[in-house]
C-alpha cells in the first residue's frame, strides 16, 4: 500500500490547480479501496476520480483516494441488445471510442466529455439530446461508512438534469467503482435532431448516418468549441443550462427578441447559458491567468497558473450579473472544493 504524502494534484485535475494533498493514493481494485476505508490513522479522506468536474480552491488536509480501477466487459447480450459492465477510472471517452468499435451505440452523442466513467452517474452527463439515464441500467457502489457494496437501479438513482442521489441525499456518502449500460448492437437509432450535429453531418456528405458518424461529427463539432484540457485548463462546461418558467420567458423575449430557448414541458422553457453569459459580455474575457473561454461562454478556464479562488470569484461574478441582467439563477455544473 503505497501512500504518498504531500503530493501536487495539478496532474489529477483538469483545471490544472496546482494545490496539494496532505497524503495520497491511487486505488487499482475494490478490495484495496475497502482496506484504505478501514484505515482509522487517516481520519479525513477525500475521493477522487478524474478530475473533470471540479475546482481545488484549497490544499486537501487529508488522504485522498484516487478512484484508478479499469475494466470493459460484456455482461450479457440478445440479438440486438448487450449490457456492458465498466469500470469506474475509466476514461469516458475512450469507453465511448471502444464501444463504437465493437458496433455498440447508445452514448455516440457523448463522445469527448472529460473524465471518468465513475463521475458519469453523479452528474448525468448528457450533451445532444443524449443523457446517461437513457442507457444506464445499474451501478455498484461502495458506502464510505459501512463498506458494503450496494447495487443502484435507474430509479434508485434519481437522476435529472445534470443531477442523481449521488450529489444530493447521498454526496460523499458512497464511491460508484462501476457501472453497466444497456446498448444497441446491429440495429442503432441515431439521434441527429441537434442542428449542429445536421449541419456537420451534411458538411461531411453523410446521408445515412452510422454511430461512428455521429461520434465523428461531434468530435469536430466540440473540438471546435471547447479547449483541450491537456492545452488549456478546463472544467468543460462550468454551469447548467437553466429552466425558467414560460412567463418569464415571455417576458424576458419582449426585452431580448433573440433569446434562444428549447421547450421542457408546457410551462418550462430551458435557456442556454452560453448566451447569457455571452450577451453580459463575458465571453472571451480575461482575467490575468483565467477567463472565459473565446469559444464557448460556458468554459472558464486556467492559461497558465491561476488559483481556484481567482476562478471560484468570476464564476461568482458572472452568477451576479446574470442574476441582475435577466433575473436568472446559474447553477454550478461544477463542484468546488
């Protein structure tokens, strides 16, 4: 058990935030990750995963735990159906990639969100009409305190927009170190009803779209939107698209005519944030060594060394102004430690 004491987290977070743990170790099997839990000399401990959908404002003042366990693995399979169980330190993408490659669809639409798969049920990642919820089938998760194993159907994660029991009731409660998908196999449904996805289908003169077109075409379409983190330090998209209620759209539309919006049911309407941000001036704003990304408004970003209080306060500072402008509550879509 090789525990490590005073270690940068720069390299385990893609925001690139140079803070550091007081002890660390990074966790390759379930059994390993139980005896760690058991270790009463470190009292605090603080689990990590990827990376990708966090901000370190703050050295951590106790053993943090890596969440490293890989695997891919066919559960079982129908004619046109296969349930693949994956490990939690997976890298999603690539998951995405090797389930592309075996003809299994279901998350080509999520091709290139960062981080692991073990953070995908914590947030119900989605992107393109297209959320984890609408392929999940189940997780296994280890309780912090009893250190016994629990399975979490669909339902019993409650998952919404960018949100599951894991960030409320049960936050910090439990380490997901896997999850299984029900997925396509031979017979895929496609789903193009995004207009950027349209538009680069056509520019790639694809008529009849396979998975891997779609995953192709949202690599292009992302890649040319948002900042690699391995070149410029990122969170991807840092706040929520918010729901408002229609009447407030009405009104809103009277003062904004462009407002973009998209339908959620008869009496809520969901605004991109990006605009927001982007009509309140902040896209491509720089603050010293952060700003917002010139691309995409939703991205805050590190070029170079910045703190994560510096970040943590423009994300701030843009919460108040749109809160001011449009009377609108930005949500986090990243949690800051």
């Amino acid at each position: 058990m090789n525990i490590q004491e005073n270690i940068s987290l720069k390299p385990f977070n893609t925001f690139g935030i140079d803070v550091r743990a007081k002890y660390f170790i990074s966790v390759t099997n379930i059994n390993e990750l139980k005896c760690i839990l058991y270790l009463d000399e470190y009292k605090h401990k603080f689990i990590l995963g990827g990376g990708s959908n966090i901000l370190l404002t703050k050295n951590i003042d106790a053993l943090v735990i890596h969440i490293n366990l890989k695997g891919i693995c066919i559960v079982s399979q129908v004619e046109n159906e296969v349930l693949v169980k994956v490990s939690a330190g997976e890298n999603w993408h690539d998951f995405v990639l090797w389930c592309i490659n075996h003809d299994l669809g279901g998350i080509e639409n999520l091709s290139l969100i960062p981080g692991n798969v073990g953070a995908a049920p914590i947030q119900n990642i989605g992107a393109y009409g297209v959320e984890l919820k609408d392929v999940f089938e189940s997780c296994e998760a280890l309780s912090l305190t009893s250190k016994t194993i629990k399975k979490f159907t669909k339902s019993g994660c409650k998952f919404g927009y960018r949100n599951s029991i894991f960030k409320n009731e049960l936050k910090n409660k439990y380490v997901i170190f896997s999850i299984t998908l029900r997925l396509s196999k031979n017979k895929h449904y496609v789903k193009t009803e995004y207009g950027a996805i349209r538009a680069q289908l056509k520019k790639n003169k694809v008529e009849t779209p396979t998975i891997k077109d779609i995953s192709d075409a949202i690599i292009t379409i992302r890649s040319s939107k948002l900042p690699d983190p391995k070149t410029i330090g990122n969170s991807g998209s840092f706040f929520k698209n918010p729901v408002i209620d229609k009447t407030h759209y009405v009104t809103l539309k009277q003062n904004f005519p462009n407002i973009p919006s998209y339908k959620v049911d008869d009496k809520l309407v969901k605004i991109p944030a990006g605009w927001l941000i982007e009509q309140a001036g902040f896209k491509g704003k720089v603050f010293k060594n952060y700003g917002v990304h010139k691309n995409q408004a939703l991205v805050l970003v590190n070029y170079g060394e910045a703190k994560g209080q510096d970040i943590e306060a423009l994300a701030l500072l843009i919460q108040k102004t749109i809160s001011h402008l449009f009377n609108i509550n930005l949500e986090l879509e990243v949690n800051i430690v």
